[in-house]
C-alpha cells in the first residue's frame, strides 16, 4: 500500500487523557459499498437464513470419519470467543480489503477464511480494535498464510500495554502482541493514536474514542504494568472502530468489543465525519455480565435517538443485550454469526 493511501488527523495536544478534544476530522468520502464478512464470532448457526442485507455462507467441509456408515463427517466454520471480520469496500473502480482484527485462536482465522475460499494474501491492509488477545491471537496464523507478503497493521500504541484482568477469581493475564514478532514477520506497524483516513479518505479508523456518556465504564477489572507496579487500566484508551460512508445511506460502523462503548464509538464516528445517518453498527458491544447489565437499557434508549438503520451485535454483547436489543428494534435487529456477511450498497 502506497504511504499516500494514509492520512493522520493530529489533535494540538499530544497527551492521551480520557477528555481529550480533538477537531473534527476531514469529511469522509461517499463510496459505492461496503461488505462486512464476519470470519471469526461467538457464535455459529448453520441453519440461520439470508435475510435483507445479511448473506449467510453455510460452510461445511467433508472429512474421512470411519464413525460413520458413510464414512465421513463435516467440519463447519468454527466459532470461537472472538471476533475478526474482513470488510471489503468497493469505490468506483477500487476495491479495499482491510482485515478487522483476527480472532483468538492462532488456527481459527485462517481455518474459517479456508472454508470459505479466502486467501489471506489478497487482504490490503491489518486494523487491530485494541490489544486483547481475542483480537489479535489470529495473528500467527495468518502470517504463515501471508507467505512473506509485506501487510501494514494499524493499532494505537497502547495495544502493546502489558495487562491483566483483577477479578473476584484471582488475576487473569492477557497476552500482549509483540513488537519483534510483527516486525521480523514483514508487518509494518503503525503505532496511531489520533484518526487515520486511510485509501484516499475512503475509511476511517477513529483512534482513541472521546468518551462522554455517563453510563459506559469501559473496562473496570483491568490494569496495566507501569514498569514499577500494576495500575487500574478501566478506559482501555486502545479501543478504536472502523467508519465507513455509504453514498446516499449513511455510516458503517465496525467494533471490536467497544470497550469505549458503543454509543460513544457512534457519537464520535458522527462528530468526526460530520454525518449523523448511521447505515449499521455492527461488533463487539461489551455488554456482556453484571457489571454491565445497568447499561443495557440505556444504551437501547441511545440507539433510540441515534436511529442506526441495522443493528448486529457481535462477540462480547452478551446475550441479555443481545435479546434487549432484539425487542426494542425488531426491524433493525439482525443476529450476527460466523459467516453472515452484511452488505450494504449505495442508493440513488
């Protein structure tokens, strides 16, 4: 990818504070359409039909089993607590492929992207949502399939933070990407806090999200590693979406596990671009658990007034959100799965 395919909107201040104002960002161009593959998810249903603007790729693989009279059996796609999704832009005679993180699994991306006859080489560029390892475990995987071709990764620096979850349990790790992994593997890191306009304005990656509702708390139980002693890490600064404009239909908007939450990723992804029409929001709503279930209603009732026209929730939205959501927007509700592939086109 050539260097002038990225742009970087840098804010006057340096310094990455929870409040931190930024300009609004340049206006993110129209494009002909967009597809959101979703390769890696929660959950799996070979049985879940096409619908609307969702494609479902049922995918089953025939393998010898001598536990059957047939002797064989089928693999599906498989369903993992992560999430990764390849979203493929089409604008004018260009098409853009970006890998949206990569799953937990080192195996599970590439196995999925196997099946449904997706070869990793063709992918133009890697976005990583933030650090956790159920983004960015995917990454061995794909980077034996890539066979030494030479992919730019974009993430916010704080993805490389050294963490752990302090739960009732005890202390969970959570495995960091490495640096001298992605580097001797060809991948050109791009280490970007501020938003980034990416082939010619066409996508928007948001960079650290502006966090100003009252009811999302990021991440309560994580902390950090400061060099000397662990530190209370709730925001998770990391976490960033994708952003793009539909011509005549509105924003899409791509999460990983909204740590920043999702109805401040949908107000930032409006004041940065400038369009208030929301086409679908789509990813990891992280509503999952008790310490989120106060959020649920209050973010349905954001939805309510940010009127996004296709809701998918994804990965770590948790199931009681997930049938929250259903009921309160049974026309814009569509339930996500390994394989199910939105795609939204340009309207007159």
């Amino acid at each position: 990818m050539c260097d002038d395919t990225i742009e970087h909107h840098h804010s006057s201040s340096q310094e990455s504070t929870y409040q931190r104002p930024l300009d609004k960002g340049i206006a993110l161009r129209g494009v002909d359409g967009v597809r959101v593959f979703t390769l890696v998810d929660n959950y799996g249903d070979m049985f879940a039909p096409s619908e609307d603007v969702i494609k479902r790729h049922h995918i089953i693989h025939p393998v010898p089993a001598e536990s059957t009279l047939e002797g064989y059996t089928h693999i599906p796609l498989r369903a993992e607590h992560g999430y990764s999704a390849l979203v493929t832009i089409d604008d004018g005679p260009h098409t853009y492929r970006i890998l949206f993180d990569t799953g937990i699994s080192p195996d599970g991306l590439v196995h999925n992207m196997s099946l449904l006859d997706l070869d990793p080489r063709d992918i133009d560029i890697i976005v990583l949502s933030h650090g956790h390892f159920d983004h960015t475990g995917g990454l061995v995987g794909l980077v034996e399939q890539l066979k030494g071709k030479n992919l730019p990764l974009v993430l916010h620096p704080d993805s490389f933070n050294v963490r752990r979850l302090n739960t009732k349990e005890g202390m969970i790790p959570i495995p960091t990407p490495s640096r001298s992994y992605l580097a001797a593997s060809m991948i050109d890191v791009i280490e970007e806090p501020q938003p980034s306009y990416l082939f010619n304005g066409a996508l928007l990656v948001t960079g650290e999200i502006q966090r100003t509702t009252s009811f999302e708390h990021g991440f309560p139980v994580q902390e950090r590693f400061d060099g000397e002693d662990w530190i209370r890490d709730a925001l998770v600064l990391d976490d960033q979406a994708i952003v793009i404009n539909v011509k005549n239909q509105g924003l899409v908007v791509i999460t990983g596990c909204g740590h920043a939450g999702v109805i401040n990723t949908l107000n930032y992804a409006t004041y940065l671009t400038g369009e208030s029409a929301i086409a679908a929001v789509v990813g990891g709503f992280h509503l999952s658990g008790a310490d989120f279930a106060p959020s649920i209603p209050k973010v349905i009732e954001a939805f309510d007034v940010l009127k996004p026209k296709r809701i998918l929730p994804a990965h770590c939205t948790g199931m009681a959100a997930t049938i929250a959501i259903a009921k309160a927007f049974p026309e814009r509700f569509f339930a996500n799965t390994v394989g199910s592939e939105m795609i939204i086109a340009a309207s007159s």
